[in-house]
C-alpha cells in the first residue's frame, strides 16, 4: 500500500465517517481538514471546510454568487485558498498524517488547492482522503500516480475497513 490511501465511494457511503475514525484511532497527530454538509430545516443547503484545528469556512453553499458552480452550488474558491490549502501545508510540515477530505469538484476550483494535494501526496507524510468516483482528468492522473491506493467504500464493507485500513498503515 502506498502512502497516500485515498476513500472513494458513493456519496453519503460513509468516506467522512471512516476518516474521522481513522483520525480518532491512529496515534501521532493528524493535520488538514474535511467537509460536511451544511442543513437548513432538514435539507442540505450546502457544505463546509473543518480544519482539525478547527477553523471553519463555507465551502459551497445554494445561496453564493459567482461563476464557480456545481448543480445549485456557488463554490466559496477562496476559502478554498485560505483555509483549506494552508491545513494542507501546515499538516505536511508539522503532522505525522495529512487528511484532506475530500477532493472533489467543489474543492478543484482551486489551483492552489491542487498544487498542495501534489505537495501532500509526493511527501513523506501518510496522506488520508477521499476523492471523487467519477471521472476526471485531474483526478485520474493522482489516482494513477505511484504510492497512492484507492479503498472503494461500500455499505456492505464500511464496517470492516477500520480495522483493515489501520492493520495496513502499521505495516
């Protein structure tokens, strides 16, 4: 297994669910960021960056303006830039392990966004993310790239990739 192990999977499988597990399991400290959905009486009404250091930032959101869109979603790019892509480095010079969850068609907006995934994933650091299932030029040549694994993550096997994940990364 290389030392990038990246989750991909449907949406809503569980890939934020089995990283901050795995955040909570490993020992030694952790350092990046993930997103979560942002809800408005019940409905998802866009989504959020959370820094393990725990800063926050608008990811994408129903009501943002701008050029930068996904279906119904306005992109915050530079919150991208200045909160999440800064996680990254931090992580990559003073973490034993780089989470960035996720890396997906909000967060490739951001050229400096992809500049420090290459910065992350080509360190020594062991970098956990998730990344996209569908198609995408960028996104294929990482998933190509030496040391980097992809773990799809399933309803059926969600549960057991915990432990399955942590016995490899202590080899």
């Amino acid at each position: 297994m290389g030392r990038t192990v990246l989750l991909s999977g449907r949406p809503g499988v569980g890939k934020t669910t089995l990283i901050k597990k795995l955040i909570a399991a490993l020992p030694g400290q952790s350092g990046g960021f993930y997103t979560q959905e942002i809800r408005q009486k019940g409905r998802r009404v866009g989504f959020e960056i959370v820094t393990l250091e725990g800063q926050r930032a608008t990811l994408a959101h129903v009501g943002a303006p701008g050029l930068s869109r996904v279906g119904k979603y306005g992109v915050y790019v530079e919150n991208v830039d200045t909160i999440a892509v800064p996680a990254i480095y931090r992580a990559v010079a003073e973490a034993d392990y780089v989470v960035i969850d996720e890396i997906g068609k909000l967060e490739l907006f951001s050229d400096a966004f992809r500049a420090a995934v290459l910065h992350a994933v080509s360190s020594p650091r062991i970098v956990l993310g998730t990344v996209m299932r569908q198609a995408h030029p960028w996104v294929d040549r990482l998933k190509d790239m030496s040391g980097v694994s992809i773990i799809m993550v399933t309803m059926a096997n969600r549960e057991r990739l915990l432990e399955a994940i942590l016995r490899r990364l202590a080899s």
